[in-house]
C-alpha cells in the first residue's frame, strides 16, 4: 500500500493546532518514543507560534512513498513556498484494514471534529509531558545519586591524596634522617681512620681542623692536660695563644668531669660552644673545644663526641710511640760502640732510626777487638720495632761479645747466637753477618744467616756481592751449624756490611737496591782515595737523597789501607 499525500493549510491558531495534532499523531504511530516526540512537536511548535505572530499562512506537507511508508514532513511559510522552515522524515506502518487515522482526516477533506482533534491531541501531549517529566525525574535521581557518588569520590580522593601527601613528607624526612646519618657513619669511620693512620700528633691536629672545620664547626681548639691535669694549648694547634679557660669555662668542667659540655648560643658575642672531652683508657687527655654559631643539636653531639673519643684514641697513641720511640732510640744509641782503632784496618759505620712509624730498635752494628788482637765486625738486624726490638738487640750484641772472647769463628759464633736466641726469645728471629780480621793478613773469615749480602769493593771501584750459601735466620725452630767463608780483603779494597733499610724502597725489588748500592759504592770518589768516613758519608747521601726513612739504616764499611 502506498502512503498518500496531503497538505494542511494554516491561517488562525486553530489550524496551527490541529496541524501539531496531526505531526503528533504520525510521530505515535511511527513508533517514536515519548521524550522523541516532545522533541519533534516541540521544534514544529517553535515555527508555528512564530508564524502565527507574524500572522503568516502557512502549509503542512506530508509526502508519503516506499513501503513500509515513509513520510516527509514539511512546514512551509506562504512567504516562500519552495524553502521549508522545517521539516523531519518518519516510517509509518498502518494498520490492519485501512489508513493511518491522520490521513484519514486528510482523505475525506478534514472531516473530523477540530474539537475533538486538539483535545486529544492535547491529552496526548500531557501524556508524552508526564512521561518526559518521569524520566527526567528519574535522570534527576541518578544525577543526584551520581553527585553524591562524585562527591563521596572527591573526598575520598581527597583524603587519598592527603595520605599520600602525609607518606611522601614521611618518606622524605625518613630519607633525609637516613642521609644524614649515613653522611654522619661516613665522617666518623673515614675521619677516624684518618686519625688512627698518623702516629704524629702534629698531624693528627691539622687533620682535626680539616675534618671540623668548616662542616661541623667554625673553630676546634685542642686543650691537652699535663701531667699535673692542667689544660695547655695543643702545640701547634688552632688553640695556641688563647687564654687558659678559666675554672667556670664549659672546656675546664669538660676537663674536670669528663662529660660533654654544651653551652647554648646567646647573641653574636656568644656563639654556641661544645667542649668534649678526650678520654682514653680512662685518662682525659685534654678537651676537643667546638664553636659555631648555630645551636648543637643532639644529634650533633652524639656523633661529635663519638668521634671526640676516636681522636682521644689516637693522641694516646701517638703520646705512646712518641715515648716508645724515644726510649728505644735513645736505648739504641747508648748500645751504639765506639769503633775501635789500631787494627789495621779503617772503620766507619753510620746509624739512622727510622723517620716513620715505629721501625726503630733493631738494626745495630758492632765491631771490638779480641783478646789475640783480631777484629770482629758485625751488622745485624732483629726482627719487629721498638723496645722489645732494641732490647734483644742489645742481648745480642752482649751475648757476641761474650762468644767472641774466646771464638773467632763467625759462623761459630752465629751458631751460638741461634742457640741462644732460640731458647730465650723464641717469638723473635734476627739476621746477622760477621767478619774476622786478623792483624797483617788480607784473609777475612766471615759467615752469614739470613742477612742481605755484603758487598766486596776492590782498589780499582769493581763491586761484587758476596752470595755463597749462609745460615738460616737466627731465632728459627730449627737445628743448623753455620759454616765460615773466607775472602782477600787487598790492599785499597773495601768491605760493606749493611741493612735492609739501606737498599730496600717501596713497591721495589731489594735485588735493584743492591744493584744501586754496588754502583754507589764502587763509583765512590773518597773511598777510591782511602778516605773510609768520607766514603761512608758518600754512600750515605747518594742512597738515600732527602727522602723519609721507613725503616732503620746500618752500615759498617771496612777498609785496608793501600800498599
């Protein structure tokens, strides 16, 4: 079945009603739901009401065409009757037994009641009103409900942000303390490593003054007790030429009841102080005086006097070497012999303690005569540093001289020494090598164990080691009987006995020291003309040209007089 067509004319209110009626009715039968519906009368309305206050005719066209039907609908001023104002399609499907009513009315020229059409269309148009208005009242309540959801989401967003706000100033300040407390770990082991590596109490304040200042402090004072308990500036220290703190001051309570003192600052002329205490083995040994300007948190005094106590340790040690030291050299010295004269032979012989650490009291030389007139020259070296060190050495010496009254053998003589090494310091071990000269004859008797080999210098400067087998080392758990050399000791020539500390240099072979010493030796000018101190002094200085000594120097240099 084919749609007709038809045309509503439109000149009062009336006729525009009852053509919305009729475009109400087709947008039903369409199938178009209610809010659609609302909207397509709507916008016709809009036209119509504005062409009835213009007081402007007008036509409703409906084309119908195609099956299912399909209608164009179309609102046309008398104005212009070619351009719709507007205008919308729709797809009819009639019902069974006839036309749609709406055309109906069109078909029998209008012949239903106009009344009748608007208050239908009227009801009709209540109904799409109510269920428009139900449905926005039902989108109302689900906007509501979503406003109070997005709202609810808000704080809870809020509060989510809040938190995690709160966590990352939690996370920053936990990182921040764990920063500085590993900032305040790392100063204390490197700057107490630093410390504990100097045995120089020189260098252990400018190390103070370098790791306090200006970190943690604007000025350290070094106060140290006397033997009586009074606080002294540390010589040489940043303290020097202050006033001696009176009794009241926080570095003499520090002093007094070796406990940190802190004192608060109070203006510009008062800045902030912290006097701590260094404690050793339970002996304050003087006061660490820090001032800054700002306050001293407990933090700061925590890790201070932490390291306060590390810098204590270390004076204490440098104050022990320093009187260790100082007893063994000076204990070395007074064992030191006179060379003897008269035997036909020239002696020089030369003894440097170590300038570094505690590697003094070891290394000695000896040369004596014996009953029958013969000579004895001896170079040695016990193993270890300081005083234990020296006063083997001098068992030593003492016990040779005792051996050597009555034998001439070196290698006798240092089988005897192993012996008595052995059962008196059995921790202890020692290198030696020992030289008989007899008077008038060039022949020299020696022996060695476990000692650097010494060095035979002939008139013309050719240097050559002595390298035939020795002894082992003294002191060793072993049995052994150590046996003599001999060589010619010719007019002119020269024999060296020496120590490691002459030839050995760090991170260097000893056999290159050797080598050098030879050159030095057997190039040496005064030795060449027969002047053995002089020579002494050569090989001295041309061995070891301004550098710091790590270890001990000795060196016994024997000479025959030339033809």
């Amino acid at each position: 079945m084919t749609a007709p067509s038809f045309v509503q004319t439109i000149t009062s209110p009336a006729e525009a009603a009852r053509a919305r009626s009729t475009v109400h009715h087709l947008a039903r039968w369409a199938g178009l739901r209610p809010l659609e519906r609302v909207r397509l009368t709507s916008s016709l309305t809009a036209h119509l009401q504005r062409l009835t206050a213009e007081r402007c005719a007008a036509r409703l066209n409906v084309q119908g065409a195609g099956s299912p039907p399909r209608l164009h609908l179309a609102l046309y001023p008398q104005a212009a009757a070619d351009t719709p104002v507007w205008q919308t399609t729709l797809t009819v499907g009639p019902p069974e037994g006839g036309l749609h009513p709406a055309w109906q009315g069109s078909a029998d020229g209008g012949g239903g009641d106009p009344t009748t059409d608007l208050v239908e269309a009227l009801f009709a148009g209540d109904a799409d009103a109510s269920a428009v208005l139900d449905l926005l009242e039902w989108h109302s309540r689900e906007l509501e409900e979503t406003n109070r959801g997005v709202v609810a989401l808000h704080a809870e967003l809020a509060e989510a942000d809040r938190a995690q706000r709160l966590l990352l100033a939690s996370e920053q300040a936990a990182r921040l303390h764990a920063e500085r407390m590993r900032a305040r770990l790392t100063f204390l082991s490197g700057g107490g490593a630093l410390l504990s590596a100097s045995l120089d109490r020189a260098e252990i304040l400018r190390h103070l003054d370098e790791l306090l200042v200006p970190g943690h402090a604007e000025r350290a004072d070094v106060w140290l007790t006397d033997h009586a308990g009074r606080l002294l500036p540390a010589p040489g220290g940043p303290g020097a030429g202050r006033p001696v703190p009176d009794a009241d001051h926080p570095v003499a309570a520090a002093a007094r009841t070796g406990l940190p003192q802190r004192a608060a600052a109070d203006g510009p002329d008062a800045p902030a102080r912290l006097a701590l205490p260094l404690t050793a083995r339970n002996t304050v040994h003087g006061v660490l005086d820090l001032v800054r300007a700002a306050d001293f948190d407990p933090d700061d005094v925590a890790m201070l006097t932490e390291f306060a106590g590390r810098a204590a340790v270390a004076f204490d040690n440098a104050q022990r070497y320093e009187r260790e030291r100082h007893t063994a050299e000076t204990l070395q010295r007074a064992m030191l012999t006179d060379l003897p004269t008269g035997s036909g032979v020239r002696l020089a012989a030369r003894y440097l303690p170590a300038t570094r650490g505690m590697n003094v009291g070891g290394d000695w030389y000896d040369a004596f005569t014996r009953p029958d007139g013969s000579l004895l020259t001896v170079v040695g070296d016990v193993t270890g540093h300081g005083l234990r060190a020296a006063v083997m050495m001098g068992q030593l010496r003492h016990a040779l001289r005792a051996y050597g009254m009555s034998q001439d053998s070196p290698g006798e003589l240092l089988t005897r020494l192993h012996v008595f090494l052995r059962h008196t310091e059995p921790g202890l071990c020692a290198t030696a090598v020992i030289a008989h000269h007899r008077p008038g004859s060039p022949e020299v008797t020696w022996a060695t164990a476990g000692h650097l080999p010494a060095l035979l210098r002939g008139a013309d400067g050719e240097t050559r080691a002595l390298r035939q087998r020795g002894g082992a080392m003294l002191g060793l758990p072993m049995d052994q009987t150590i046996h003599d050399h001999r060589l010619l000791l010719a007019p002119g020539s020269a024999l060296l006995l020496y120590t490691d500390g002459l030839v050995e240099r760090r991170r260097e072979d000893v056999a290159l020291g050797i080598d050098r010493l030879a050159a030095v030796l057997g190039s040496s000018a005064p030795l060449g003309r027969g002047d053995t101190e002089a020579g002494a002094e050569d090989v001295l200085n041309r061995m070891l040209p301004n550098c710091s000594r790590e270890d001990d120097i000795c060196f016994l240099l024997t000479q025959a007089p030339a033809a």
